[in-house]
C-alpha cells in the first residue's frame, strides 16, 4: 500500500526490518527467550546499519533515481538485525552482509506496479535467509562495504569512510528523522496534499462544501523534479500513488486524502479526470528532490484571472511536524481492523508501548496472529502468564 514510514537518508527503514527480527523470535527454540529489549536492540541495528550506509553517498541520501533504497539497504539492514539476534560472532557478521549485498537491489522502473511491494518483502526475507546461511558457515567478501563492486555496485559516488564507535556518535534513531505517512502513497505527494488542501479551503467558502471544477482554468504545482512520481494520467492505484497530479487533484476535490482516495471509483471519477487535465508540474531550480528540504505550491488559476495559492514546507507527519500520539494510534487500528480482533489490536498497541519490560516477545506474534486461544488476556495477565 505504500504506507511504510520513511526517513532522510532517503528509504522506508522499518519495513524491511521488523518483519524478519519478528519472524525469527517466533523461530527462535523456546529455551531461548527473546526478550523485548532484544528485540528493539536487533531492530535498532538494522535501522543503523541503513542509514549509515546511506550517509556513504551523497546520491543515496535523496529521493533516488536507479535502484529502490529498500532493496539495497533494506537488504542490508535486515542482515544485521538477523545477525544481532542470532548473536552471531563478527566474522559471521561479516558474511551475514556479504551474502546479503549479493541478494540486494531492484530497479526502480517497477515503482507504481504490484512489484514494488515485493521489493520490501524480499529485503526482509534476503536479509534473514542471509543470516541464516552465514550462521551454518556460509562465507563471502569481507571488504563488501569498503569496495566499488560490492555495495558501491548501487552508487556512483559511494564513499565508504571509518566510523566512529557508538560511544562518540549518536545513533541515527536519536535523531528521529522518521516521517510517518497519514495516507498510503509516495512520500514527496504528502507536500502536494497538504498544500492542495489549504488551497481548497480558500477555494471553497459555499455551504455545499464543492470544489468549482467548472471555474478552474489551470492548476500549477511548483514540486522537486523526480520522475518516477510524474503521472498526469494514473489508471492503476499503484500508479495514483506515485502521482503528484493525482494526489493534488484529489485533495483539492475532497479536502483530504485516506485509504478509500485510491479506490477505482475515485481513480476513474469524471471530476478528477476534468481535473487532471488542467494540471501541469513546474519544477523550481531550488526545490531539490530532498524529503529533508522540498517543498510543494499549489496554484489554482480561475476563469476570472485570479489566482489562489499555498505551499507546503513540512506536512503533518514529517519528522519535523510529527503525528501525535492519538493520530498514529487511529492509523494502525484503522489498518489492523480488517484482520485483527479488537482484543489483538489494544494487545498490540499495549505491548509495543512496553516492549522493553517484555521478557518473551512471542507474545507479540500471539497478538498479530490473532490467536483466539490467549487474546482475551490483558498485558499485564500474559506478562504474569510468561
């Protein structure tokens, strides 16, 4: 759905991740608990291990134009975390990111198709199957970051550099350059809705609360040059979601964007498609295609000349204007809803919030399966249960 949480160095850091430590806790024998402070620990370095790579090429901290980020970190870093759990020694460490850089990487060609999901979900599976191996003896290049053809393979300007330890550098997630997105599509769209829909409320002052579409001439929007999100014509939901022009003519329509916006009967609507075709992209030399600094201006041009304007710096969401506490707890339950029992889903939202005092996480998985057999326990009953 395209709803996975994005940071600066640019990739969706979580996604490739979470899955496979998940995974491999309830793999893990029962002797061998996995407490929750193992569990973060393991996911914080793989988070880590993305973002430092990334911070390795200027090329790779923005939106990218060759490979998909999650594919080739992501891969990456869903190694190391398998590594940490695992407790493997550095020399298996080492393979653990060798084997993975030869499982990494994917084209960004098939963005805005039923394939690009899939990059994500092999990142989790390569990285843990990586660990895997590599644990059994499996071995590889143990220079595969430092070289031009091992991960410098996916970056023209890769300059891999000494790090300092953990003690004199702060961990990336200190930092909590994690955006989080309100509705499931390319990230640099969420610029175009926020200001498409303060555009709209200049726009609309009648009680029947309607978009004029009949009385626009033209709609301009002022975005970063990235290529793969220029889509004056979506018909797939795939594709609406990697479309400015798609998500500034639906925000200006509705108000807002949501899960049902990408739905064929809003895609194909005879508003929206009036609308698209007075939309067009204009790209200033300044809006650099950074989620750190772009920004989006949305001009609507009426019938009568004038002229109604806004612009987006920072959406509700980015890192520097984070969702709060209540928003982020709605998103996940409207999202759980459709597969989960209610009782699961508080299960989840209670856990996550006390991980770190967790000591087996497997009661994590019990609740995201659904298990009827231990979901009526509270929290505090299934930690006296463990």
């Amino acid at each position: 759905m395209d709803f996975d949480d994005t940071w600066h160095p640019a990739t969706h850091p979580s996604g490739a991740v979470l899955p496979a430590v998940i995974a491999l806790s309830e793999a893990l024998p029962r002797k061998k608990k996995i407490s929750g402070l193992d569990l973060l620990l393991a996911f914080n370095v793989g988070i880590e291990v993305q973002g430092r790579l990334l911070c390795f090429s200027s090329e790779a901290k923005n939106i990218p134009k060759k490979f998909h980020p999650p594919t080739v970190v992501g891969t990456m870093g869903s190694a190391a975390a398998c590594a940490k759990l695992l407790a493997l020694d550095q020399l298996k460490c080492k393979n653990t990111l060798a084997v993975a850089a030869s499982y990494a990487g994917a084209p960004l060609a098939n963005a805005a198709t039923q394939t690009k999901p899939l990059h994500i979900g092999n990142a989790a599976k390569h990285g843990l199957e990586a660990a895997c191996l590599a644990s059994q003896g499996l071995q590889g290049s143990k220079q595969i970051l430092d070289m031009e053809s091992g991960i410098g393979a996916f970056y023209t300007d890769y300059n891999p550099q000494s790090l300092p330890t953990l003690q004199s550098y702060p961990w990336l997630l200190d930092q909590q350059d994690v955006a989080i997105k309100r509705f499931p599509a390319h990230l640099g769209t969420h610029w175009v809705a926020d200001a498409a829909s303060s555009a709209r409320r200049k726009l609309v002052e009648s009680s029947d609360n309607l978009l004029p579409v009949d009385k626009i001439e033209k709609v301009t929007l002022k975005v970063p040059e990235v290529k793969y999100v220029n889509r004056p014509s979506p018909s797939s939901e795939h594709e609406a979601r990697h479309s400015f022009q798609f998500v500034a003519c639906s925000a200006l329509l509705d108000g807002n964007m949501s899960v049902q916006s990408f739905a064929s009967e809003n895609i194909h609507r005879a508003a929206l498609q009036e609308l698209l075709c007075k939309t067009e992209l204009e790209h200033p030399p300044d809006n650099t295609p950074s989620f750190e600094s772009l920004y989006c201006e949305v001009s609507v041009t009426l019938q009568d000349g004038s002229t109604i304007s806004d612009r987006c710096d920072t959406f509700y969401g980015h890192w520097r204007k984070p969702l709060k506490k209540e928003d982020l707890e709605k998103k996940f339950q409207s999202n759980a809803s459709s597969i989960l029992p209610s009782e699961a889903i508080e299960g989840i939202i209670e856990t996550v919030y006390n991980l770190e005092k967790v000591e087996d996480c497997s009661v994590l998985g019990t609740f995201l399966s659904g298990q009827r057999d231990r979901e009526k326990l509270s929290f505090s009953e299934k930690l006296h249960f463990l």
